[in-house]
C-alpha cells in the first residue's frame, strides 16, 4: 500500500503569497464561503495546499 504525502499549508504561507498579512488570511479570507476549509491540528489551522491553488487559479480567472 503506497501512502501518498497531504501537503499542508499555513495562514502565513498563504499570506505570504497573496501579499496578505496573516490576519488577513485568518479573519477575512478564511471566512469566504468559497475559500477551502481549514484543518485544526492542535491550535494551528492548515490548508490543503492543491485546494489552495485550485482556488487561487479560480480567482485568477476571475
């Protein structure tokens, strides 16, 4: 059985892209009713990274 990698990816990471500040990220964007759900491991949100960038070329597209 072969275990495939789940990438994750932070609010900082996303903020770091977006040219966002993490705040940003955690209280507006995350929010939307588009935007992928977050994952709680601990304290600490994670996002899929590929629903990430699925999400972003949909916006570009925009």
């Amino acid at each position: 059985m072969t275990q495939q990698l789940i990438e994750k990816i932070t609010a900082e990471e996303i903020a770091a892209e977006l040219d966002y500040s993490t705040r940003h990220v955690k209280e507006k964007l995350s929010r939307k009713p588009d935007f992928p759900k977050a994952i709680k491991i601990g304290a600490k949100r994670f996002w899929m990274r590929q629903e990430f960038k699925n999400w972003l070329v949909k916006q570009r597209e925009r």
